[in-house]
C-alpha cells in the first residue's frame, strides 16, 4: 500500500497496524521515501537484497572482527 507522509502522519497507528500483514510505502512529492514492514520480515529477501553488495570474501567472522575493532579503545 502507498500512502503519503502527511495520511501517515495523521494516522501513525492505524498504519502500524496494517504493516504486520502489508508493506506500507510512504511517498512525498509522489517519491518513495520510506517502507514500513513488519517485524517478521523474510531474512531470505534481506539476504538477497545484499548481493552484489557485499563484497565476495566476505565472511560473518571477518565482519565480526571488523565491526568489534571498531570500538575498541585506543588509549
């Protein structure tokens, strides 16, 4: 469904509602500028949408390890 930001504004919990069984395409200016889904979304989908993104060495343990060193101190 697609609605406008002003219709999502005015009736934030009635849209809430309805994403747990519809995706809610929010436009301004006609534009898309967010998508409200639910919280069981598909990780197969989100898996997806990630290839070709990701580079192809990439590993779950490599990117722990990048995301933790992150925030590690450097004193």
């Amino acid at each position: 469904m697609r609605v406008t930001a002003t219709e999502f504004k005015t009736h934030i919990g009635k849209y809430l509602r309805m994403a747990n069984d519809e995706e809610i395409i929010i436009t301004r200016n006609g534009k898309r500028i967010a998508k409200l889904t639910g919280n069981a979304d598909d990780k197969t989908e989100i898996v997806k949408s990630l290839v070709g993104i990701l580079p192809k060495n990439a590993s779950l343990e490599k990117s722990r390890k990048e995301r933790l060193s992150k925030h590690e101190s450097h004193d």
